[in-house]
C-alpha cells in the first residue's frame, strides 16, 4: 500500500493468531483496532464537514483498504462489514470466514494499489475437528464513493473474501457432502481437472451426484457451498481427504485432450462431442475452462447450423422432396416487411436445395417455407421437428446438469429468422453435436456422460428420423465438407463425414459467433466460438481437431 504500515500492521502484514475464540488480533482486541468504527457514519469532529464527491484519493483508497483488512483479520466481521457500503450482505460472509469457514488464523497481505484497486494475498490455516492444514490465495479489493455519505468505502462483492466465491454461496469447512470420486474415461483413464481444466465443473456435478453410488467415503473439506440444491460444491481444501469411489463415464480421453487444446485458441469458445450411434458424450470443453460449462448450459442463437433441422422439416412437410428439388435463392427475400439477405447478397440461379444447404443459402430457407403461412404452422413447424425428430425441447438426462435447446413458438419476421437459426432458437455445443449426431445416426440418441443403469433414470426418446430425409441430410452434409462451407474446415478429416456451417448475429457484437456442428464416422462434435465470424473461420477448425482424435 502507498501510505505504509499503520495500526495493528507489523511490516505491512496484518497480522493474526489462534486465540481460546478461533481469533485474536494482534492488538486488535485492546482497543487498537485499526478501523474507524464508523462504516458509512462521521465521528464528532467530522459531522460537519461536507460531503466529499468524486472518486477517492490514494490516501483514502490505503486507508480505507487497511481499516478493513485489519478489521476482517482480526475477527471483527461486524465493524469490516460498515467499511463496505453493502454492511448487510458482507456482515454473515465476514462473520462466517471464522464461524463457518473456520479459518482460525490468517495473515493478510495486501499489495501497492493500482488505481482505486487494492490486491492482497491471504495465508491461513483452517481447523476443524482437530484436524488443520494451510491455505493460500490471492485476492483484490475496490474502493469507491459512498453515496450517501461520500465517505471511502470497500465496494462489495463476495470475491473480496474469496475470488470464486459468487452471491448466495459461503465458504464451509465440514465432512464433506459427497465422497471423493475417481472419474474414468471408456478406457479407464483417470480424469482430473488438473489434466482436463474444462472437466472441472464436470466433475463437482458427478461427484455431488453420484459419489455415494461409486463407494467412496467422505473426507473433511474447505468447500464454496449454496443453499441452491442444484448447485454443486466447488472443493477448495482438503483437510483430510476421505476415500474415493470409482466412477466410469462414457469420456474420451484422447477426445477430451484434443477438445482442450482445440478450444485454447480462442477467449471464449466451447466444443462438445458425442458417439452419434449411442449418444455417449465423448468430450465437453470450454475456455476459459473451469468457469460457467457453456459448452452444455449455453443458450445462444445456433446461426444456419439450425438449417439441418429446417431442412428436415421442410420434407417432413412436402415443401421439398430431396436435395435435388429446385429452391430459389434469390440474393434478398422479404417476410412481414423485414428483408433478410445472404452473405455479400449472393444468388444461386436455377439451384438446388442441396446448392443452397452446402452454401447456407438464407433466403432460399426462408422463401421456401412461405406455403406454411397459410397452413397456418409457419410459426411452430420448425419446433414439431426439432422436438419430434431431434429430442429438443424435451428433458434430457445426461447425468449432469444440461440445457437442452429451444425452439419456441414465433411470430411474424421472427419466424423467418428462427428458419436459419436465429430469433429466439437458443442451442449450445452439446445440443448442436446431437443434431449431426441424429443425422448421421438417423434417430436421436440422447446424450448421456454415464451410464443409465447407475441410476435408472428415464432417457428422452424421440421417433427416427424418416429414411429418405435421414438419407438426404448426410448427402447434403458430406456435399458441404467436401466442397461447400465446411470443405476448408474438414479438409484434414477423413472418412465417412458432413457438416455444416454457422454464423449467428448477436445484438451489440461487432463480429458474429462462429457455428459448426460435423461428424466424422461414429464421432459427431459442434463448436461455437465467440465473435469469431464464419463458421469455418473458427469453430470449423475446432471441430476438425476433435474428429481427428477418434
């Protein structure tokens, strides 16, 4: 810190030890605490001073920021909370760091600040039923404005006592919930999030669920809980660490390295990939890896990867017979007054339906389906299909927590978008995966990551996909890795394989997200990554990387 060390700071480390409560501030409990005492409230001499505006000063930025670290180091949770301007939510989690965490001694360090920023590393130990061992982290504090009384106050936030900690969720030191799991792939290849980054929330999932089935018994941790059941707890510490269970699941490992290192290149992205003929999942990877798992939980418009399904609904309802039915696709079509264009405007004179699916033709899918309008199912046909033939929208259980695609009901120029994969049709890695997968399998399976027998639960079932359009989309597929959008792409893939390509345009995102969905023999696996632009640009090249590992 700028101001050096003050009160209750030896060296510029606030400094604490085990005492007969579980704390005992250096000096802190003689009357030498650190803080004002105030929080958000004035003392005698400064009740009548103005209130100070703009940001604070570097002077109020250290002092503020060593008030309350050496208030929270020494025990005093009520009085760190006041230096917050949000007492009420950070008073039980300042409090709980002793009483629920039950760290019973910790040394606070903090760093220069940068800006109205203050870092600090923290070094502490953690006992629980006689059993103790040290725990380090870093973290960093921000220090603003009050607003109502202008004083310099920590802005709070649940990652100033913990960088993973997020709002509704506390640190917990007990037995653990679950036992310890020992999570192997097909092969019996030890998975671990030290190997596998994006398997990380993966594996918390499995263990919450299923560690009491795979035999292990609990060890005392250092966990980040929530009161919200479907939540998972996220391991921080192991005190003692119990036994683990075994627990085969249907991953790759081979699969799931390649699907680690395909999506590193990129600031956000994430693949998926699943046995077309079973429905195992054979990898799921995201980066950053470790966080929020968008590859399964995402919920985001697919782009013209969504014309797979729309192809498929098209025969299902006699507009087309097959990839050589004649379809126009003019360079701009219009419905309800809203024109749609595809990419640089382009046309395919006298094409086909197979011309306009391996170049993602838009207007070609949007101006063929216009005779549903006066049937009257122009605005739910696409969903029937994707539901009846694709098992989207119904509820699937994986084994983890999962969102399974939707196609709502639309209106108006929002049904025509919803025809190449945009309005309000929300996918993710995992659900676009199963789609190829369906196509090249010819009937939905759904994905699973362990076995159903663990737990007899009910799978989604949908009908097969009729023959002739099950045969129609992987010719149409395969024209588009061989030689239409996806051909560059699939170029380094061999064998039996299709795909297809997406672009999806996001309100406020100067570039668009790059789609692509793909199988390769009995390996299907769908990419999207974040403003990466054409699907072959860069989730193209994702999915390639991962069919090569089969």
């Amino acid at each position: 810190m700028r101001s050096g060390a003050k009160v209750a700071v030896v060296g510029g480390i606030f400094l604490v030890v085990a005492s007969g409560v579980g704390y005992g501030g250096y000096n802190l409990y003689n009357g030498m605490t650190g803080g004002n005492g105030g929080g958000d409230g004035t003392d005698a001499k400064t009740a009548s001073a103005p209130r100070k505006t703009g940001p604070p000063s570097a002077d109020e930025i250290d002092k503020t920021a060593e008030d309350f670290l050496t208030a929270w180091a020494g025990g005093n949770a009520p009085e760190a909370a006041q230096l917050t301007n949000n007492a009420v939510d950070a008073g039980p989690l300042l409090a709980g760091y002793r009483d629920r965490a039950h760290v019973s001694k910790a040394v606070i360090t903090p760093g220069r600040a940068v800006g109205a920023k203050v870092p600090f590393t923290v070094s502490a130990t953690v006992t629980y039923e006689g059993q103790s061992k040290p725990w380090s982290y870093a973290s960093e504090l921000t220090v603003v404005r009050g607003l109502t009384t202008g004083k310099a106050l920590v802005d709070w936030a649940p990652t100033v006592v913990h960088p993973k900690l997020t709002k509704g969720a506390a640190l917990t030191t007990e037995k653990a919930s679950a036992p310890p799991i020992k999570a192997v792939d097909r092969n019996g290849v030890e998975l671990t999030k030290e190997k596998y980054p994006s398997l990380g929330p993966v594996l918390d999932v499995l263990r919450k669920k299923y560690g009491k089935d795979a035999g292990g018994t609990p060890g005392i941790e250092l966990a980040i809980t929530s009161a919200d059941e479907a939540a998972h707890d996220q391991t921080l510490l192991a005190l003692t660490k119990g036994k683990e269970g075994r627990l085969p699941t249907t991953l790759d490992a081979g699969v799931q390295a390649a699907a680690e290192q395909a999506v590193k290149k990129y600031g956000q992205a994430s693949v998926v990939a699943v046995r077309p003929s079973t429905g195992e999942i054979r990898a799921i990877a995201n980066s950053p890896a470790g966080g929020f798992n968008t590859a399964v939980q995402g919920a985001q418009a697919p782009g013209s990867t969504m014309k797979i399904v729309t192809t498929a609904m098209m025969m299902d309802n006699g507009l087309v017979s097959g990839p050589g039915s004649a379809v126009e696709c003019p360079a701009t079509v219009t419905w309800d007054g809203v024109p749609f264009h595809n990419l640089k405007n382009f046309d395919i004179p006298g094409g086909t339906l197979r011309d306009s699916f391996s170049r993602s033709c838009n207007t070609a899918f949007i101006k063929a389906i216009k005779p549903l309008t006066a049937r009257g199912i122009a605005g739910t046909a696409l969903g029937d299909t994707a539901r009846k033939y694709f098992g989207i929208g119904l509820d699937w259980q994986t084994g983890i927590t999962t969102v399974d695609g939707s196609v709502p009901q639309s209106t108006g120029s929002e049904t025509a978008a919803s025809y190449i994969g945009q309005g309000r049709i929300t996918m993710n890695a995992l659900t676009m995966a199963s789609v190829a997968a369906t196509a090249k399998n010819g009937a939905f399976k759904q994905p699973v990551i362990v076995s159903r027998t663990l737990d007899d639960r009910e799978l989604a079932v949908a009908r097969p996909l009729p023959g002739n359009i099950a045969q129609a989309l992987r010719e149409m597929m395969r024209t588009t890795a061989t030689s239409g959008t996806g051909a560059s792409a699939m170029s380094v893939v061999g064998g039996e394989k299709g795909a297809k390509t997406g672009s999806a345009e996001v309100d406020g995102q100067g570039k668009s997200n790059s789609w692509f969905t793909g199988y390769a023999d009995d390996l299907a696996a769908a990419a999207v990554v974040q403003s990466g632009g054409h699907g072959s640009d860069a989730a193209g090249p994702v999915v390639a990387q991962v069919l090569r590992a089969r």
